[in-house]
C-alpha cells in the first residue's frame, strides 16, 4: 500500500508508480479500440481520445478507484471499437456519429451559405487553400468540402 497510495493524499512516488501502470494499461486499451482511434481525428475519434484521458486522470491522482477506472476505460476503448466496426457497416450509423462534408466551393463560386453553416470565415477557407495547394485563386478550384474531420479538401482544375 505505501508505494500504490491510496485515496487523493499521493506522495510523487506513487502517483508516478500508478502514472507508469496507467501508462501501460491505456496503451493496451488505444490498441482494443484500433489505430483509428488516433489517426483519424474525426470528433469521433477525439471524443474518445479526451474521455480516455480524462477517466485515466482519475486513477492517476487518486480521485477514483483504480479498478474502476480501467473498468470504464476498457468499455469506452470497445465502444469505439464496436461504433467503428458497426458505422463501417451501416451508411445511416456513419453519417449519425461522424456526420457528413459540406461543399463550401463549386466551379470557383464560394457558397456563402454553407460557410455560414460550417462557422467557417471566407479568409479561414482562403488560409486553407494557400495551404494545401499552394495557390491563392479560387478561380482554379472546381471544388472545395469541409471534410468530417474539420479539415478542408479541395478538388484543383486540370
């Protein structure tokens, strides 16, 4: 028990002792939920990244039991798992959970009213399209989306 603690009144020794185990174990759980869980970036995907971290904070310092929390990180690594594994399956879960693209651009045109929708400002669309084609004219884009991810794609005229 001295070196393990117990409670929220934890030397550095054993918050560090139960950060090392904590470690170990949410590796163990990001692997059940699978590499999407921290490549993809979907609000999907963070949503589970921060709720992991959150609950792990719990057992680190003390404020909840260790055993629950691996318990209720280990349900929330499969529920991930089992919702990725169900949305690639059904297009209605997909579109439910991870939402869909808007088309911000079309034929140059800006659509003013998908910006609105989106909360996206002209000049954070026009940064987007300096970075990722190196271009400044809307003129040469046939089409421009907000991915599901937050990013924004753009389709270059050939």
């Amino acid at each position: 028990m001295d070196l393990w603690g117990h409670g929220d009144d934890l030397t550095a020794v054993q918050m560090t002792a139960r950060g090392v185990v904590m470690f170990v174990i949410v590796l163990a759980q990001i692997r059940i939920g699978g590499v999407r869980m921290f490549s993809r970036k979907s609000s999907f995907d963070n949503v589970i990244a921060i709720m992991l971290g959150a609950v792990a904070a719990r057992a680190v310092v003390g404020a909840s039991p260790f055993g629950a929390v691996v318990v209720a990180n280990s349900a929330l690594a499969v529920l991930h798992r089992a919702l990725g594994w169900l949305t690639v399956r059904a297009g209605w879960l997909e579109t439910l959970v991870k939402g869909r693209r808007t088309r911000l651009v079309r034929d140059g045109s800006i659509d003013r009213d998908a910006l609105a929708r989106t909360s996206i400002s002209e000049e954070d669309l026009r940064e987007s399209l300096r970075l990722e084609t190196q271009h400044e004219a809307l003129g040469r884009i046939e089409a421009a989306y907000v991915e599901r991810n937050g990013r924004i794609s753009f389709i270059v005229r050939h």
